[in-house]
C-alpha cells in the first residue's frame, strides 16, 4: 500500500509500508530537527527547511530515475532506501559540524550514516529482506548504483538545490527535473543524454550561483565559526563528547551549550541575539598564489595549527583568543558528470565551454575570513598582512 506525503517541491511522494516504517523510525525522525542550511536562517530567514524533507525529496527524485532507467523492483527498493537514509548521520546543523570532522574523531557524516544504518536500523531492513551493508553502501556513494547519489549530478543535489533556492528565496535553484528525468541513462553508472546539455548546464549554473550567494555567504560564515570555536570548547571542557553529538539534534546542542555557556565562551549568547563576529579581513583567489593556496590548504587540514595560527593573530593584534576566529572554505569541484552522445560517453567539460568556464572558477574560490566583535574591528585592521606573515 503507498502512501501520500505532501512536498512543497515534489507535491506527492508516495512512500511503501517499509518507506513509512523506516521513517518512522528514531534515526529518520531526527533529520525533522536539523536544519538543512545550518545557521543560514540567520541570514535567510525562511531558510529553516530539514535534512528530513530532503532526505524524502532524494528519495522521490532517486525513485523517479530508477523508473527511466527501467530498474527492477529490487534495485528500485534498494536505491530509494539508500537515498532516504543518505543524510542519516548528519550532526546538528548539517555540514557545519561535518566540514570540521575532526571533533568527531575524524568520522564524516557519510561514514556515521553507514554505521547508523547497519546497526540502528538494520532489524527493520533485515525483517524486510533488505541487506543493510547494501543499503549503505549505496548511500555512500559505492557500487554500480551509487553513482545514482553521489556524482556530479545526482538525486542528492537534484532535490537540495531546488529546496535550498526556494527556502532562501533566491532565483538561482530552478532546475528542470522533469526534464532531467527523461534524458537520464544508465549503463553502470548515472549519465545523460546530449540533449540534455542545456539543462545539464543549468544545474551547474545553479550550483555554481548558490555556492556565491547562500553557501558562501561571509555573514553565515562567520557564525558557522562561531558554533564551531563554542563546540570545540565544549568538547574540551566535556561538556559533551563526539560520540554524544552523533545523536543530538539542533535542540539538543543549543541547549547543551546554553547551560554550560560560561566553558563554552561567549559564542551562543551572540548567536542569540544575533550578535554576530564581524569580518575583518577576507583573503579570495584573486589574493592568493600557489604557494599561498598550499599553506592555506595544510592549514585547513590541520585543526590543532590552525588554532594555534588564530591565537598567535589575536596576540599580534592586542586581542583575546576568542575574539579571533579564522574561517577557511575551498569549493570543491564538481565530480565527474557523464553525457552520452551518438552512444559514445564524454565527460561534460569535453563537450561543453560554458561548464569549463565555471569549473575554472571554482578552482579560484578559496576563501578565508578572520571574524572579531564588532568592538574589535579597528584593532583588526592589519588582521590580513599579519595572517599572511603568521601562515
């Protein structure tokens, strides 16, 4: 028997006995209370939309492929499950925690999914004839059918483009799926026809754009930083542990770092109030060499330098350690995506200028931000030149 939730993207999306019985499940109810967008409401106020709803929107759009592609009933259930379950091990606020996995022990979303899936929810997947390591490995990205959510375009960013551009408000998210749907092929792994070039460009467009505007944007930036230096102190102080922070959701981590606020600094109050760190200095692309961009990536990498580089800026600048925070972020580029033209395959940067464009670009995208109090702003004015001396 199917049943019928409604979507503000989607409209319908039927969902089996097993679907609504999965979701219904603890580890899915979760996704209801974290925000997809992290602290982007901040910003985009009406950005409060939830990993739960995308996760369903995945599961609709990977299940709409599957019916082009011809899939038997057995690969159609296996890749729904998967693309429902693919954000199962999402931290509070989504990527904020995840893109700093080191304060979980170096355990990304992805891999927590995996393991939530293949013990949590592996009783009902096995009384269902479903294998659990299958489920996750497709959720991850593996085997033949992974490429169906984890690619250059695939039913992941199909739906969080579209939802994250509608809950922002802003006009760079429309996507053609219909189209999309039509014009998918897979022999192995998820591709597309010439055709589609066009729409195909557009997605990549649209990426491209809500990376500029939302995902990038230097205000959210700045109090993702915040959360982070007020969780980081918070696992110092044991507040809480990592193994805690894969169960909490956005609830549980505000509260926990609301009543233990005088070991986790002065971060959450602002965050309250919207008192947000203010941006001194930002170091792009255009700013950046070679040999720069390498440091600034070890950097990145390292965690325990880079706070050590973020106290050793607030020394040179006359500043307490916790009024300084870096903030660095590199665009990753976009995986592989697949066209079929004349029933030969090419990758999509072969056939299209306008996508080599973009891509060029998102090599050029790195950013860093060094964020203080408002207070603090013309003490941090050299902020920039000294960093550059200090990495």
């Amino acid at each position: 028997m199917a049943h019928i939730i409604k979507d503000s993207i989607h409209k319908d999306i039927k969902v089996t006995n097993l679907e609504r019985t999965v979701i219904d499940s603890p580890p899915m109810q979760r996704l209801r209370r974290i925000k997809q967008l992290g602290m982007t409401s901040l910003v985009y106020p009406s950005a409060t939309h939830t990993r739960f709803e995308h996760s369903l929107g995945a599961m609709h759009i990977a299940g709409n492929l599957c019916k082009s592609f011809g899939f038997s009933g057995e690969d159609t259930t296996y890749v729904r499950m998967a693309a429902l379950l693919h954000d199962i091990g999402h931290f509070p606020f989504s990527h904020i925690l995840d893109e700093n996995s080191h304060l979980m022990g170096g355990k990304g979303h992805a891999k927590l999914g995996a393991e939530k899936i293949t013990t949590e929810l592996s009783n009902i997947l096995l009384e269902n004839k479903l294998d659990p390591k299958k489920v996750a490995k497709i959720a991850t990205g593996k085997g033949k059918l992974g490429s169906i959510l984890s690619g250059g375009i695939d039913a992941d960013k199909m739906d969080y483009l579209v939802r994250d551009a509608r809950f922002t408000g802003v006009a760079y998210g429309m996507v053609d799926l219909t189209r999309l749907y039509y014009t998918a092929k897979f022999n192995g792994s998820l591709a597309f026809d010439y055709k589609a070039l066009r729409n195909i460009e557009s997605v990549v467009v649209s990426r491209f754009m809500m990376f500029q505007s939302v995902y990038l944007h230097p205000t959210i930036r700045s109090a993702d930083a915040m959360l982070i230096r007020a969780v980081e102190n918070a696992l110092v102080k044991n507040v809480f542990s990592p193994k805690d922070l894969t169960n909490m959701d956005d609830t549980d981590l505000i509260s926990a770092l609301r009543q233990n606020k005088k070991k986790t600094g002065p971060f959450i109050e602002a965050l309250d109030s919207r008192n947000l760190y203010k941006i001194a200095c930002e170091i792009t692309g255009k700013d950046i060499d070679v040999q720069l961009r390498k440091k600034l990536e070890a950097l990145d990498a390292d965690p325990k330098k880079q706070r050590l580089v973020s106290n050793a800026l607030a020394a040179k600048l006359g500043l307490l350690n916790e009024q300084v925070l870096i903030n660095i972020f590199s665009m990753k580029s976009l995986e592989p995506v697949k066209i079929v033209r004349n029933n030969k395959t090419f990758k999509l940067f072969e056939l299209s200028s306008f996508c080599r464009s973009i891509m060029d670009q998102e090599k050029e995208s790195m950013s860093v931000l060094v964020c203080v109090p408002e207070k603090c702003m013309k003490k941090a004015k050299k902020a920039k030149d000294v960093l550059v001396e200090l990495i």
